[in-house]
C-alpha cells in the first residue's frame, strides 16, 4: 500500500522529477476521457472559461483550442503543475489567451461571477472540502454559466479501476461518488438543471451544472444571510 499512496499523493499534488513523469502520464492517459466529456456541453468561441487542477495543462490547451476568441485560466496548487502547464500551453500564452495561476480551489483568486464555465478533470477526488469547493465554484461562475466534472471512475461502477478506487481511494483521504451522490453534491451547492452522464463501459462519468441566469452571487450571499428574503417575507 506504501507505493499506492505514493502514487496518490503524486496525483494529489505533483513535485520532483517523479511528478513530471505524473503530470505526461496524465496528460496522455487523460486525453480521450477529457474529449468524451467536453462533447457533453456547449463552449462559445468567445468564452471565458476556468480549469480546477489544470495539472500538467492538456485540458487547458484543448479548451483554448475550441474557445478559439476567449480566453482560458488553469489554476493548481502545485508549483510543479503550474510550470508543467505553463510549458504546454506557452504559445497560448505568448499570444494572451491562457493564464495559468498557483491557488487552491477552495479559495480562488477571481471574483465573482466571470467565468462561463469551469472544468475539472480527474481532480474533484482532492478536493479539500469538496461540498464548500463545489460552491466557491459556483461563486466564481457567471449567471447561466456550467461546472463540469469529468473523471474515469466512480462509485458504483463495474470497472476493475473503479472497484480498485472504491477499495483504495478512501484509505488515501480521497473522495469517490456514486452517480446520485454527484447528483446531490450540485444540487446542494445551488446548481440548475443537473446532469450526471455516464460511460458504463469504461466506468467514466461526467457532472454538469449550471448557475441560474438570475442567480448571481451577490444575490446568492444576500439570501444566505436574510432567509426570510428569499421566502419573499
């Protein structure tokens, strides 16, 4: 169990020479399941889109590539991530169409509401406290704007890598959802017209929600600290 948890703890937050070799793995092993998510939702070329863990920045390239007038941030609290990506995506960035930032999903540095929409690929498992991280996405996304969650295994699932996750992932402090418990995790946080796809052939499963067009964040914040307001007493 020793060289799995080092192995989860690299996934976690990658450093040193053996968290680069993580971050190619990804990149590579990723590729297809990104894609297969990504078809599920719309991406205006003019969008202005956010990626959770954006890792060693595939995704993050893929997404500058289809949103081909907008423009696209990745953000990851590992050092060696932010290098790796700022790497793969470095003509993305030497015309001004990608930025990648070092911080944590449970505090981003942005605003609120300025993103269209926010991706995270194979990460929401690290989430330090992925109910409050689920809504501080929420907050960052503008009104009518969608979260997706894309990941290669969940609970539930009949895959060899999902019952593997399902025996080893919370012995590591790692997070694994059934498709009702994904279900919940947006509706909870304040999501519209949920979403859960899955793959079962490959065990994959993605999680859209989107923010009500009218639902912008300062609204939200003045709801939770009035309730009798948003009873409209």
């Amino acid at each position: 169990m020793t060289d799995k948890t080092a192995l989860f703890d690299q996934c976690r937050k990658p450093t040193g020479r053996m968290g680069r070799f993580t971050l190619w793995r990804m990149n590579w092993s990723h590729s297809r399941l990104t894609d297969w998510g990504l078809a599920k939702i719309s991406i205006e070329p003019h969008g202005t889109i956010l990626d959770v863990g954006c890792g060693g920045g595939r995704t993050v390239s893929k997404l500058a590539a289809i949103a081909t007038q907008g423009q696209v941030c990745g953000i990851d609290y590992s050092d060696e991530s932010v290098a790796v990506s700022q790497k793969t995506n470095a003509p993305w960035i030497d015309v001004g169409r990608v930025e990648i930032r070092q911080g944590s999903v449970s505090q981003l540095p942005f605003p609120d509401d300025v993103f269209d929409l926010v991706t995270a690929v194979e990460t929401h498992y690290f989430w330090p406290d992925l109910a409050a991280d689920t809504r501080e996405v929420f907050r960052v996304l503008k009104p009518g704007g969608a979260l997706i969650l894309i990941a290669e295994a969940y609970k539930g699932a009949k895959t060899a890598a999902a019952k593997l996750a399902e025996k080893y992932f919370p012995v590591a402090g790692m997070t694994l959802l059934s498709v009702n418990e994904h279900r919940e995790l947006f509706t909870t946080a304040g999501y519209s017209d949920v979403r859960v796809v899955e793959e079962p052939g490959k065990g994959w499963i993605c999680s859209i929600g989107k923010k009500h067009p009218k639902d912008s964040a300062s609204d939200t914040l003045r709801k939770e600290s009035n309730p009798s307001s948003a009873r409209g007493s």
